[in-house]
C-alpha cells in the first residue's frame, strides 16, 4: 500500500461535511482533491454538493467554489478558463464537480458545449444515479429497473452511457472511476491533469439513503458494480478506448459476477422481475461487446 503514502496529506476538504454517512461522492471528492490540490477553482451545479460544501459564510472547502445553476456548470467553468487566460494565470485547475441531473440532463447542453470547444477544464460527474437532493426522482443515468420516487415499479428507459457520448466530442481525455478502486482512480485523475483541453471523468458514486443500501456498504456496492460489469472501468485517451485494472482482468478470464449479487444488495432494486433481470444483463452484455470492439478498432 506504498501508494497511500505518496498521496499529498493535505486535503482541501475540511472534515465534517453536511453528506450522509457513506456518501460516494463525498468520499471521491474527497480523494480527487487530494490529488488536484489547492491551486483549484471548482464550479459546482445545483445538486448534493452544494449543500454538502456547507451554508454562508461556512463552508467545508479550502479553495474557491463558484455556485451555479444546474444548466450552466460547464458555461461557468469556460467563463473562468477564459478569466484565468486572460490575466495571465496559469497551473489553475478548473474544475466542474456535478451530479448526473446536472451532466446528463439539464446540463449537457452546456456540457456539450464546452467540449466541443474544447475548454481546459476537467468536467467530474459525480454519478449516484438520481436527483438525490431533491427527493429520489429518476435520471437520465438511472439504471433500468431501480426504483425512485417518480418510477415506484422500477425504471423502464435504459441509462445513458455519457462516456461514449463525450467520446463523439472527440475530446483528449475521459475516464470512468469508482473509489472502491482508488489506485485506478488516482491514476486517471492525474493523467487528466496532465493534458490540455477538456477532460471528462465519470464518477461512479453510491448513495446509500437513494439506493436503500447500508451506509458502510459503499465499498462494497463499488466493488459489485465493477465485478458484475455494471460499472466498466475504462479511459479513452484521444479516441483509444481501452478497459482498465480490474474490467481489463475480467474481460480476459471472460468472468463477470452474476448480476443478481448487485441487485439484491440494493432495496431500489427490489422490485425488478426476473424478465426485466434478463433485459439488464443483455444490455450489460452488448454494452460489454461494444466496449471490446472500440477497444481492438481504436488501440
């Protein structure tokens, strides 16, 4: 565990935030400004975090934060890339930290937009796959057949796969990362830093009171989702696609943990058929080929 001592011990996040107990998000956050450090600027969307960096003139974060409305995450960040050009400010990480409502739905116009004209930022997607501060209701990620306050027998749409969305912006630089699996995490993250233009991170986050799951389950659910293929640890890095750590080892043993193992654990699951089972699974499994073919056709 040689790499936990790399790590910067300062982190730019005070302890005792206003998250649940458990949170995903916080702990990626958490971890992620370890290594972006306090030479930072963070623009954070309507969503969880903007409750969780605490209420005026308090607050949990130790570099500036730009509040900003859900639609706009990406146009604020691009407003400070432009701010930080023009007076000659360099080595600023700008960085947007938003919820999937945020990224998937009302902001991927702005999201889009940015990528397209290829802003220095780094756009980080908190993902718990739901608008969770505002009661539970389903998103454009929530996965098919969850429940939510807005879809009580389980979602019938399919969840977005906004990594392969960004791939199409033709970006430098994407990830999708789980903090159950921190070295692959941090890894990537620095690999972000390192490149100019837009970079988009996809953060798996497990939300215990919106999945119904124990909150010191969170590990634990991260670790299903990759096992089970539900959550594919991957980097597309100038339009190469390749798996990552342990989605790269189980598509070479040709082994996934059946699905059920991640479903049962979650109550927003406990509604899901055996029918709508098979849908998820053939779905995982199509999304797990395209997967391979990207990677054999762009490495």
């Amino acid at each position: 565990m040689s790499w936990i001592k790399q790590l910067p011990k300062e982190v730019p996040l005070q302890s005792g935030t206003t998250s649940c107990v458990g949170c995903g998000a916080v702990l990626s956050l958490r971890l992620a400004l370890r290594i972006l450090g306090e030479r930072t600027i963070m623009v954070i969307p309507a969503s969880c975090s903007a409750i969780i960096q605490g209420g005026y003139p308090d607050t949990s974060f130790k570099i500036p934060v730009v509040n900003s409305a859900f639609a706009s995450g990406a146009a604020v960040a691009s407003g400070i890339v432009s701010a930080l050009r023009i007076r000659g400010i360099e080595n600023v990480n700008v960085v947007v930290w938003a919820g999937d409502g945020g990224t998937a739905d009302i902001g991927l116009q702005a999201l889009s937009g940015a990528a397209n004209r290829q802003e220095n930022m780094i756009y980080m997607c908190y993902d718990n796959e739901g608008y969770m501060n505002t009661g539970v209701q389903e998103s454009g990620t929530t996965p098919f057949g969850a429940w939510t306050t807005n879809s009580p027998k389980g979602k019938i749409l399919f969840k977005k796969d906004i990594p392969l969305i960004m791939m199409e912006h033709n970006v430098p630089y994407i990830a999708t990362v789980n903090v159950s699996y921190p070295q692959d995490f941090i890894a990537k993250l620095k690999k972000a830093q390192s490149c100019h233009g837009f970079k988009y991170i996809h953060v798996y986050s497990p939300c215990p009171p919106g999945w119904r799951i124990p909150a010191n389950q969170t590990t634990r659910i991260g670790r299903l989702a990759v096992e089970t293929g539900i959550w594919p640890l991957l980097e597309i890095e100038n339009g190469k696609l390749r798996l990552t750590g342990p989605s790269q080892r189980i598509l070479e043993e040709g082994k996934r943990t059946p699905i059920e193992a991640y479903l049962q654990a979650q109550e927003r699951f406990r509604k899901i058929t055996p029918e709508n089972t098979k849908s998820l699974e053939d779905l995982i499994e199509q999304s797990w080929k395209r997967y391979v073919a990207l990677q054999k056709c762009t490495g």
